[in-house]
C-alpha cells in the first residue's frame, strides 16, 4: 500500500538507523516522482479521455448493406449550359476591329445626314411660317386694293357706257387690240422661260431618277441595310458607304428642285392670270371686229391669244406631273426600318 503525499514528512524524522534511512530515502524519492507524475498527468488524461470518447455508428436497417452490389459506379461530371469563350487570334481580332470602325463610321455619316436634314426642315418650317405671314399681310392689302381699284374701273365703265359707247368705231378697237398685243409680248415670254425650266428640270429628274433606281437596287440586294461587324465583308461595308454618299447627293439635288418647283408654280400662275385677263379682253375685241370691222388685219392676230392661253394650260398640267414626279422620287429610300 503506498503512502500518501501528506505522509511524507513524519516518516523521514522517524527513521534513525543508517541502512533503514537510505531505503526510506530512495522508497520517498520515488514516491516524490510518482506524486510529481501523477500530479502533472492529470489534465492530459482528461483530454485524452474526451478524445476517445467513443464515436456515433451508422445503424443499418434489417436487410440493407454496408455495400452496395455491382461495380462501382464514377461519378458523371454535369454539363452546363453556357458560352465558351474562342480565343480569338490577334489579326482576327483586327478585322473585326477594322469592320466595326467602318460601320461605325457609315452609321455615324447617316446621323450627320439625318441631323442636317432635319435642321434643314426646320429652317425651312420656320421661313415659310414667316413666308405665310407676309403673304397673308399682302393678300390683306392687295385684296383692299383690287376692291378699290375694281369699284373705280365699274365707275369708268359706267360713264363710258353712257357717254361714249356710241361713239366706237374700228380705228379704236384695232388700237386697243394693238396695245393688248404689247401688254402680252412680255408675260409670253415668261411664260417661255418657264417653259425651259420645266424641260430642264425634267431632263434633269430622269437622270436623277435612272441613278437612284439602281442605287436602291444594290443597297438592298448587299443588305446594307443589316449588315454585321465582323461578319460583313470590308468590300461589301466600303460599297455601302459609297451608295449612301452617292444617295445624299442625288437627295440634296432633289431637294433642290423641290423647293424650285413651288415658286416656279407661283409664277407660272402669276403669269397665267395676266394673260387670262389679256385673253378676256381680246375676246371682246375680236367679236367687236368680226361684226363691224370685217376688213381689218386685226382680226387674225386678236384671235391668237386663245391658242396662247391653251398652250399656258398645258404647261400648267405638265408644270403638275412634274411637281407630282418630284414629290413621289422623294418618297423613295434605301433604308430599312428594322
């Protein structure tokens, strides 16, 4: 039976012979490193015990095995959808590159083109508004002056009536014929020049009209109008460049004319009404002259002012196609709406 750690002390005065003393000694020695052993064990076995602690089994239901039977199977790694990124080579890369800048930069040539157009139709919004206003103040105060001017003319002609229709004789009427004749000399010759403008300006529309077919032709048939960086041909991206440069400017002379055609219909009309108004009045001369005066050389040339007012019609009407011809070219365009 060992002693314990409490007992050590009374033992060792107890022993007084020499061989006694060094057993004694040697016996304590040992329970000091046994005592010391025990003492610094102690949390280490605690650890040690809470480590082994035995750990939780799988129980398996009756009938169930720890194994499963047949080979094993390996796992299949799952597939997922996604992109995958093609390392591009560096002069694929650069075509790409090149092709995006040259669409690009045709995309932004049609903004500018569409952004000047429509700062065109503004402008042109805003002269007309004004336009429309002058023209309203002259229509205002040239339509006093025609009611002025015809109340005026009615009071001659009712005085001449009175006083002086009696006195008509062939002599007057040719003179008057001959001074109507001088009145329509010059409005005849504007009605020539416009005559020339309007064959110049159709000349010009059909050449206008033979280049821009083609061009609306091949810019659908290139599928300029979808075409895809990278995939588009650098050839295919140039040549659409150029047909949309070539169809601002046949657009822009288009453009011209249909602003020309207007006031040259405004003129024309001008001119028109003054020469109606010369033809009225040589009618009465020319049935005047049949009746009274059959002798007279002023019989012939009075009555010519009825072909010249025909011919004015059919200016007027191909003066119309003409404007229609313009209006419906315009209409026409290369792009899609996509």
């Amino acid at each position: 039976m060992l002693l314990g750690c409490d007992d050590v002390a009374p033992q060792i005065q107890a022993v007084t012979d020499g061989r006694a003393f060094m057993l004694k000694i040697t016996h304590l020695f040992s329970l000091l490193i046994v005592c010391s052993l025990a003492i610094a064990a102690g949390p280490i076995s605690a650890k040690t015990l809470k480590k082994s602690e035995p750990s939780k089994t799988k129980v398996l239901r009756p009938g169930k095995r720890l194994y499963p039977r047949g080979k094993p199977v390996n796992p299949v790694p799952r597939r997922t959808k996604g992109k995958t990124l093609t390392p591009t080579t560096p002069s694929t890369s650069n075509n790409n590159c090149s092709a995006r800048r040259s669409y690009m930069e045709q995309e932004q040539e049609k903004l500018d083109g569409y952004r000047a157009n429509l700062a065109g139709i503004n402008v042109e919004i805003a002269q007309l508004n004004r336009r429309i206003r002058e023209l309203r103040a002259q229509a205002k105060d040239t339509k006093r002056i025609v009611n002025s001017q015809d109340q005026r003319v009615r009071r001659i002609k009712g005085v001449y009536e009175r006083e002086c229709k009696k006195n008509e004789n062939c002599g007057q009427y040719e003179k008057t014929a001959a001074s109507l004749e001088r009145q329509s000399g010059p409005v005849e010759n504007n009605l020539g020049r416009v005559r020339q403008e309007i064959g110049r300006t159709r000349t010009e529309i059909n050449s206008l009209q033979r280049r821009i077919r083609p061009l609306q032709s091949e810019y659908s048939a290139k599928k300029c109008a979808n075409q895809v960086p990278g995939k588009t041909s650098q050839a295919t991206i140039d040549r659409c460049y150029a047909i949309f440069s070539d169809w601002n400017q046949l657009q822009a002379s288009l453009n011209h004319h249909n602003a020309r055609l207007p006031q040259l219909k405004t003129q024309y009309e001008r001119y028109v009404a003054q020469l109606t108004s010369i033809d009225n009045r040589a009618q009465r001369i020319a049935l005047y002259l049949e009746q009274n005066c059959k002798s007279s050389p002023k019989r012939k040339t009075i009555k010519r002012h009825r072909s010249v007012k025909e011919n004015a019609k059919r200016l007027g009407a191909e003066l119309d196609q003409l404007i229609r011809q313009v209006s419906d070219l315009r209409k026409v365009k290369i792009t899609v709406k996509r």
